[in-house]
C-alpha cells in the first residue's frame, strides 16, 4: 500500500494550517509552498481538493490565505485522505464494485479485509491535534 503525493502533500498542508491555529489563523499559499518545497501550482490542486471536502477555507480580503474549517481535533487522517481518494482499500477486490478472480472460494478475503478495517481504524482514530503533539 502507498500513498499518493497528494494525500502525503495534503497532511503536510493540513498540519501546516492546523500549527498555524490560534496565532493568526491564517496562512498564505505562497508560504505553504514555500514551507512544505512543493509548488504553488501543485498546491493549488491540493487545496481545491482540501476546500471541496470542506476542510479548509478562503479568507478573503487585503489578506487572502487560508485556515482550518474546523478545529485540529475534529480533523482526521482519514478525512485527508478522503479528500483525495474514494476510499481506502489495500487490494482492488476491496474497492465498492471490485470484483475477486476467486470469487467465495478466496480464503484471504478475509484477512484482506480486516487489514484494511485496521488501517482506516488508526487514520479515523488520528486527529491533527495528535499529529502536531508527536511533531513536537
């Protein structure tokens, strides 16, 4: 299992918001980029992807940037990683609609399955709050 670079670009952005919380709130894309080494035009996708799943907002104005839509606690990993893929699912036969060449005689199905409940258990149980505590 890997992650994309834009869900590993998309926690790095989130948690750089979520440090950013209770100082000015508000961060500039420039600076995001500029913090995290990644371009402002790949971050652009990034963002929009992070502002459709309703986890960041514009603050517009003289000071455009942006913040956290909601507080680090209540921020899972898996609400980043949902942000840019459909769901988790370590094998295709997992995915809604994949279909098993084995069909109901795969005896690893199973074990597939509880993996993949284990793995989306800790990023659903992940907050950003508890990212920033272990960053610092």
């Amino acid at each position: 299992m890997k992650f994309n670079t834009k869900t590993r670009y998309g926690l790095r952005t989130m948690l750089e918001l979520a440090n950013n919380v209770g100082n000015d709130e508000v961060i500039f894309q420039k600076d995001i980029a500029e913090n995290q080494a990644v371009s402002v035009k790949y971050l652009d996708q990034i963002i929009a992807a992070l502002k459709k799943a309703g986890l960041v907002v514009n603050v517009g104005g003289k000071k455009s940037g942006y913040k956290l839509n909601k507080p680090p606690e209540d921020i899972s990993v898996y609400d980043i990683y949902t942000a840019f893929e459909d769901d988790l699912a370590i094998i295709d036969c997992l995915l809604h609609g994949g279909h098993c060449p084995k069909g109901s005689k795969c005896s690893l199905k199973g074990y597939w399955l509880g993996l993949n409940q284990v793995i989306r258990s800790n990023m659903e149980g992940t907050n950003l709050r508890d990212l920033l505590q272990k960053q610092l």
